[in-house]
C-alpha cells in the first residue's frame, strides 16, 4: 500500500481548474457569506409580505427624510430580496463575479435597511448586522484555483 502524499481534495478527471488546500476556510466563508445572503434575502421579502398585506403593522409616529408609503417600501423589499437570494445561491459556486455582486447588494440592503430602520428598528439592526457579515465573508481571500488544463 503506497502512500502518495495527495491532497484530501483531487480533481479526479484532472480537467479544468481545480481547488487547492486553501479551499477549506475560503470555500467555507464564501458558503457563510451565501447562506446570510439567501437568509437576509428571505427576511427583505418576508418583510415586503408583511407591509404589502397588513399596512397597519409598520407605523411611523414622526416626520422622517425617507418617507415612502408602506406599499412602495414592501414591493422595494420584495424585489432587493428576490435578487439578493439570486445572489446568494451563485455564491455557492465561488465565482468572483457573485462575490462581487454580493458586496453591492449587501450595501444596497444595509441602505435600504437604514431607510426602513424608523418602521421597525430590531429587524432592520438585524439585516444590517447580517449585511456587514456578508461583506467581510464575501471579500474574504477566496479559494485558490489551480489551471491544469
């Protein structure tokens, strides 16, 4: 029995780029950074539900820069969480493109967070802590690929 000295991770068909030992920690905070994403996505639309079918729920006592009506601010998060799950699920696949992407849509959400934070504060602290965390996930050093075609 030979014992070869080889990676835990191979590219068994040795075509196309393939991940070296770094994938570990990187791929697992690019995975950390889209499942916040797919959850801070759900919570955006799971919000804009809530204001599109009870707009009693969310009250503004105050005059406030960013006064939109309850309907407009449900559609915006509805919309922002579609595209911020989308992009979550393409950081599952570690291309730098979603990575990217990820770090403008979480600073979208963070604003639109802020905008959002007189309506309900807990839960707009709460998707914008998430955001932070998926902007240093997502510019985290990445996995190493190896072109060994």
């Amino acid at each position: 029995m030979s014992n070869d000295n080889t990676s835990m991770i191979t590219n068994l068909d040795r075509s196309g780029p393939r991940y070296t030992d770094a994938v570990g920690t990187a791929g697992g905070v690019t995975a950390f950074a889209g499942v916040l994403m797919v959850m801070t996505g759900a919570f955006h639309v799971l919000q804009g539900v809530v204001a599109l079918l009870n707009e009693d729920f969310f009250s503004l006592e105050s005059e406030y820069t960013f006064q939109f009506s309850v309907t407009a601010w449900g559609w915006i998060h509805i919309v922002l969480g579609v595209v911020v799950v989308l992009a979550g699920i393409a950081l599952f696949r570690a291309a730098v493109w979603a990575r990217t992407v990820a770090v403008i849509l979480a600073a979208t959400s963070m604003v639109a967070s802020f905008a959002w934070l007189p309506h309900y504060p807990f839960w707009s602290l709460a998707v914008i802590a998430f955001d932070a965390l998926v902007i240093w996930a997502a510019v985290f050093r990445g996995p190493n690929l190896v072109d060994e075609s």
